[in-house]
C-alpha cells in the first residue's frame, strides 16, 4: 500500500512539470479550421500522426500517454490518410518543440 502511495505521489509531481508541452485543446482532434473542413480518412490520419508527434516530442511525463501510432495499410493504401498524418506529424512537432524553444529562452537556428 505505501508503495503505491509513494508511486502516485511521484507521477503527480511528474505532471507538474513546467517543461509539459501547452497543448492546444483541438490539435489532437482535427486539423486547424475543423474536422468537417477535411476529409474522414484526413482528419484520422491528423490524428494518428499528431498523436505520434505528442509522443516525439514531448517530455517524459507524456511519453507514458503518446506513441507511435499509424495505421500501416491505410497509410499504404489510402492518400489521403498518409497526407493527414504527415501534415499533423509535421505540424505538431513544429509546434511542440517551438513550445519548448520558448520554455527554455532559446530560439531555433
């Protein structure tokens, strides 16, 4: 029983982190503009690759929650789905790391 206390007490301060990306509400639901702006198959592919990048880029806290996520034959097969989940790859990573750049008080070269 005390392990367990001791152990919960540990993750919670591991999520106050001040290093823990600030997440936008939306970026792991849908691309910018909404879901019904996209296609289905895009907007699963933004959040699957978003998903990934969470995992990517983040702080070890977040690592627990976010991984690799694709879905191979979709991605193999489907356009679309594999230009959704590039595009949130892309764009979520961009975003997370420039968070991080500010955190610290530096810049990206």
């Amino acid at each position: 029983m005390r392990k367990i206390v001791v152990l919960t007490m540990l993750i919670l301060l591991g999520a106050c982190d001040k290093n823990v990306p600030a997440w936008r509400s939306w970026m792991f639901d849908h691309p910018p503009g909404g879901a019904g702006k996209y296609p289905p198959m895009y907007t699963k592919g933004w959040q699957d690759g978003c998903y990934t990048a969470g995992g990517a880029t983040a702080n070890q806290a977040y690592k627990f929650k976010f991984g690799y996520r694709q879905d191979e034959e979709l991605a193999n097969n489907d356009n679309t789905y594999r230009k959704g989940w590039d595009d949130a790859y892309l764009y979520c990573t961009s975003y997370l790391l420039q968070h991080n750049f500010d955190w610290y008080g530096k810049r990206p070269i």
